[in-house]
C-alpha cells in the first residue's frame, strides 16, 4: 500500500541518484568556466534576448559575472555560484578558480563514492587534507611589509598576476602602477568608494590615466565659475525648482492673470529665500542630486555659488564621502550641516565631454581612474579587470602575506596533503589522496588552457617540489617550469579563502541526500 507523501507535481531524488544529480550539476558548472582560468584562458559572450543593440552583450572571462549572468536550474550549481559571489565580495579574485576547484573535488568525490566509501568518511578525509594543506600554504607564505621596496614590488607582482588574465594584459604594467597607486593613497583601508572609475569610449585601452581627486560626470551651471579654490562644498538632495505648487492634490483657480502673476511671485520669492539659506551657510560650491530650474540657477550664479545639478545618487554619496560632508535635504538648522571640502573644483575635459573634477579632498586621498577604449565592452570588462586588482591589493595591504603563483601553491599543498595521507590510517587517507589530485588539476587546467603538454609539464613541477624546489612553478610563455619567486605572486588571503570556501561548498553538496522540489505552482485561466 503506497502512501502519497507530497503534493501531486512534487518530485523526490534520494540517495545515490540525488548525490549523483547535485555532483553532475556541480562538476558541469566548473567545466563552464575552467576554461578562462590563468593568462591564457578565454573569453564568454553572454548575450541577453532583453538588451537592444550592445546593451544585451557582454564579453568576460570573471567567474562571478559569467555565472550571476547565467540561469542554473540544479540546486548544487548554484552553491557553487554563491561561493563565486563570496570570493568576489571577500576578496575581489580567484573567483574561477574556487568553482574550479570545487568541481574538481566532487570528481574526486565522485570516484570514491563508486568505490562504496560512505560520504561522511570521504568528508572526514576531506577536512583533514584542508587541514593539512592550510598549513602549508602558512608556512610557504612570507611577508615583506618591513622593507618599502620589497613591499612595493610584491604589490606591483600581485597586481600584474591578477591583471595577466584580463583584457588588459597587454598593457600589464601600466595598469599595475595605476592599481598600486590607487590602492596605497587608501592609506590601509579597504573601502574602495574613494577610487572612481570613470569610462570614456575613444581611444585605446592603454589612454587610460590615474587622476588626483574625485571627478564627477556632470557639467556646471550657466554664468558660474569655471574654478573654485578652497572649496567650502554643500552636498544636496533637495527640489530646486519654481513651477509646481508642493500640494499633492491641490487646485487652484485664478479669475485674472494679475492673480496668476501674483501666484508665481510667491513661487519665486519662496526659491529665492531657499537660496539665500544655502548661501548663508558660506559654500562656493552646490551639488544637487536633483534638478536645479533656472531661476535658483541665477540666484546661484549672483551669489557667485557654482552650482551642479542632477547628479546620480551613487556620485552624490561618494562625493560626500571623499569631501568629508553629508547629503542635506533641508536648511533650516544650518548647525547640524556638515559641509565638504577640497582644495580646487574645476572643470575638466576628458574625450569629448565636460566633467567636474574635484582636487585634494578634505577627507582622504580620493582618486580617480579615468579608462579609455574602443567599445563599451572592451570598457566594461576593463572596469571589472580594475576592480578585481584594486579589490586584491587592498586586501593584501590589510593582510600583507603573499604566495606565489603559476601552480606552486596548489603543489606545495598537494604535496602536504600526499605526505600526510601516509600517516594516515583506514579509507580517511584515500579521501586526502583524492584532495591532493584534486589541487594538482588547478596547475593542469592552466597547463591545458595555454595549449601545452600538460601531463608533461604537471609531472616534471611535481618532482621539483618533491626535490625541495617548493617556489616552483608553470612558467606559461616559456612552456616550461620555473622559479616563480618575485614573478607569478598572489595574496595569501585570496589563496586561503579560495582552499577554504571550495572544501566547505564540496563538503555541503556530499552530506545532501535527498533533494526534494515543490509542485510548480499552477497558472489560473
């Protein structure tokens, strides 16, 4: 006698099929990606049915924009996608190479459940090789925040690392600097608000320049000046127009248009008073976040007050941030107005367009990274190429260990998990054997992407490391291994998070059993 537990169009996988299911859909989004990892890896066109013209089309090798931009049906697949959204919050890269090395596990994970081992021993297995690996990676890492020329270069390193993979590989170098420069005007914090990117089609991508100051993609005011020294700035979210009466609902009726004349008196009378108030408050320099009509534009133009209006909420609050000021909405207590400062507010061009450049910020060492390039994508992929380093140097600042890259890391801890799995009893040594496979396809992936010989090429960097040569690694332009030291160098923390979060999504997607799905909802009608 069968008892029907769900609801009719409800469906249950358990067991072997469900485990099979989550790591299939797993594995499949890391064969998805794999192939824009490293310097050589390629590049997906994600084209949306929604977008007109180049606003459907995007041209990226991120991890994260690639699998945020993508619908998955299978639930494993998307904790593989939320771990790439982590990584990118936490750390800024290494968001391929965590659902990579996820999806190596569970093909790991996947041979050894044939082989009738129990998935919580597999488990057992696996958290003692993280262990294991984590430890190596801690004692491999090496810190040079004491000497400032060291410092220096390993920063420029990691950022010429991050950069290699990007669209700006070609021009590595400079875009390093600018990074690096950007990064260290932060002064220690990781609040990457003070660095704007501002994107300019024309050109070509290495026009791109690091300018001193917050610029902001709006124009001045008629009549006002073009140039303010010591800028006394009031950062706004406030109506600035005259033509609508602020009674919701209201109507009113005139009999003569002497009535009508009388009525916008009132209307102009009540700006000009709003305006007095600003400019009582001693400011040269107004932005709004909303529009500014002409009359008040006047008034600010007598009072000698450069005015900018209709700027985006986004620039509005960065601004206030980088001046030291806060967004006002009324003026009637001007004690509780925090204004801004900077040291020049000017007009800029850049390409064909006027801007606003506000120079030496009250509050910090504001900058702006202004990219240049043929289209929007090649700009938009820039952008995020930018953000990526930016995101990974300020981390390191904070957390100044560093690694090094090109597949030594992987192998070092591959190479510690293996020699601890010898000191391991029961099928617990067989689950860290399999980790130890697992970090060693990171290097082989590269090897892959790069078109050479990676069976050749993994097997000879192993047996160097196993000779004691540990800062060893893939040297991709030579088709060759090499010592990496001071060449291929990344963040510990981005290495770290990327052992850790990948070891923790493969452990959650092997303790699942049973997947259960809803009925889908009906449609009425």
């Amino acid at each position: 006698m069968s008892t029907q537990l769900f609801n009719e169009g409800a469906t249950q996988e358990r067991a072997e099929n469900a485990r099979l299911s989550n790591i299939i859909g797993a594995i499949a989004v890391g064969d998805l990606v794999k192939s824009t990892l490293g310097p050589k890896g390629m590049d997906k066109i994600l084209q949306s049915t929604s977008g007109h013209g180049d606003a459907g089309v995007v041209v990226t090798n991120d991890g994260a924009t690639i699998l945020k931009s993508i619908p998955l049906d299978n639930a494993a697949a998307k904790v593989l996608v939320n771990i790439s959204k982590v990584q990118d919050d936490e750390v800024g890269d290494g968001t391929t190479s965590v659902c990579v090395l996820a999806a190596e596990i569970l093909r790991q994970a996947e041979q050894l459940l044939e082989q009738r081992i129990h998935p919580q021993t597999i488990i057992d297995g696996f958290r003692l090789a993280v262990g294991s690996a984590r430890v190596a990676l801690e004692a491999s890492a090496e810190s040079h925040k004491d000497d400032e020329e060291r410092w220096h270069a390993d920063l420029l390193s990691i950022a010429r690392t991050t950069l290699s993979s990007k669209v700006l590989a070609s021009d590595k170098d400079m875009f390093a600097e600018i990074c690096v420069d950007a990064v260290l005007r932060l002064q220690g914090s990781t609040n990457l608000d003070r660095i704007q990117i501002i994107k300019r089609t024309g050109g070509k991508v290495s026009d791109a320049y690091l300018a001193d100051g917050f610029i902001l993609n709006k124009k001045i005011g008629v009549n006002q000046p073009r140039a303010v020294k010591g800028a006394r700035i009031l950062v706004a979210n406030t109506p600035m127009d005259t033509d609508k009466v602020k009674v919701f609902g209201a109507k009113i009726k005139v009999s003569d248009t002497a009535q009508l004349a009388e009525l916008e008196r009132a209307e102009r009378e009540k700006m000009r008073a709003k305006v007095q108030k600003i400019a009582a408050l001693g400011i040269n320099v107004f932005v709004n976040r909303q529009l500014i009509y002409n009359w008040p534009e006047q008034l600010f133009a007598d009072a000698g007050i450069m005015a900018i209006e209709h700027a985006d909420f986004d620039g509005i609050e960065r601004l206030a941030l980088v001046t030291g000021g806060d967004i006002a909405s009324s003026f009637d207590s001007p004690e509780l107005i925090k204004l801004g400062a900077c040291a020049t507010v000017e007009e800029v061009i850049i390409g064909e367009e006027r801007m606003v450049k506000f120079g030496g910020t009250g509050a910090g060492a504001a900058c702006t990274i202004v990219l240049r390039g043929g289209t929007s994508q090649i700009l938009d992929e820039a952008e995020r190429s930018i953000h990526d380093a930016v995101a990974v140097l300020s981390q390191t600042v904070g957390e100044p260990r560093i690694v090094h890259g090109g597949g030594c890391a992987e192998m070092l801890m591959s190479k510690a998990v293996d020699d601890a799995a010898k000191r391991v009893a029961g099928k617990k040594a067989i689950a860290m054997e399999a980790f130890a496979r697992a970090l060693r396809q990171m290097p082989t992936i590269l090897a892959d992407n790069a078109g050479l010989d990676s069976a050749d090429l993994v097997a000879r960097l192993r047996a160097a490391h196993y000779e004691g040569k540990s800062t060893y690694g893939l040297d991709l332009v030579n088709s060759d291994i090499a010592d990496v030291k001071g060449v291929v160098t990344e963040s510990f923390k981005l290495k770290r998070q990327v052992l850790l979060s990948a070891a923790e999504a493969a452990e959650m997607i092997l303790r699942v059993d049973d997947i259960i799905r809803c009925a889908p909802r009906q449609r009425r009608n």
